[in-house]
C-alpha cells in the first residue's frame, strides 16, 4: 500500500484545493492530509478565517481524502511524519518548497520519501485570498 501526504491550510475550500487533494490521492492508496493549525496559518500566511477544527472536518470529509490530520506548530516540521510514515509527499503548486531540495534534505534525515507536486488548477477563485477580494468586490457594489 502507498501511503500518500498532502498539507496545506485549506482555509475556504475550493476547487483548487480539492483539485490538489485529486491529484494527490491518485500517487498511491490512501491519502492522509495534514491541514497547518491556526498557530502555522496566522505564523506564515494570515489570520484563518476558519478555526483548525472546522478545517480538519471539511477536509476529511472530502472524497479524495482517507484521513486529516492537524499539523503541529513548533520547529520541529518532520515530527508529523514519523506518524504519517508517507511514502510520498505530494505539493500543491504554490506551496514554496523545491521538491528536489525537500526530498534530498528528508532522505538525509532518514526518510526515504519520494517528493512531487501538484498541476496548478485552472479554475477560476482557485485561492482563498482571491475569494475573499472577490466577496469584498462584491460587497462594496451593493
């Protein structure tokens, strides 16, 4: 069995999220998704508009998706994967690490990981901050 990892915020689902989680569960089996906690979210990108808890259950409900998890905040990013235990680590498009970087520096540690992203989706609102400048377009016109 080929265990598959997604992460990301998933803060506003929509379709590039589940268009991500798609292609991610193709790779292997079973896909377990690790979705950043509030601590991550307000750390590295913004003030969640949804707690971690909300988010964990709208992602695990997805189709494509056999578990979700909550990620941990604190220095130590490779904890989770000893739970894990993927045997790929699938990006999404925009996610900023460089694959190749990522999966010399985990197979250093020990962790024979393969690592691979994502094709971004086309559909339009494919980012939460895009939707929410759209909502705020919209409110202003009323």
């Amino acid at each position: 069995m080929v265990r598959v990892m997604a992460s990301g915020v998933f803060d506003i689902i929509h379709t590039g999220h589940l268009s991500y989680l798609e292609q991610a569960k193709a790779k292997g089996d079973e896909l377990v998704v690790v979705v950043a906690c509030d601590e991550t979210v307000r750390k590295n990108k913004h003030e969640p508009v949804t707690p971690q808890e909300m988010r964990v259950r709208l992602v695990g409900a997805l189709k494509p998706v056999d578990r979700a998890v909550l990620g941990r905040s604190g220095d130590d990013i490779y904890s989770i994967l000893r739970d894990i235990d993927p045997d790929i680590i699938v990006l999404g498009y925009d996610q900023s690490f460089d694959e190749k970087a990522l999966e010399k520096k985990l197979n250093d540690k020990g962790y024979n990981i393969k690592v691979c992203r994502a094709d971004r989706c086309a559909d339009d609102l494919t980012a939460t901050r895009h939707i929410i400048r759209k909502i705020r377009g919209t409110e202003a016109e009323k």
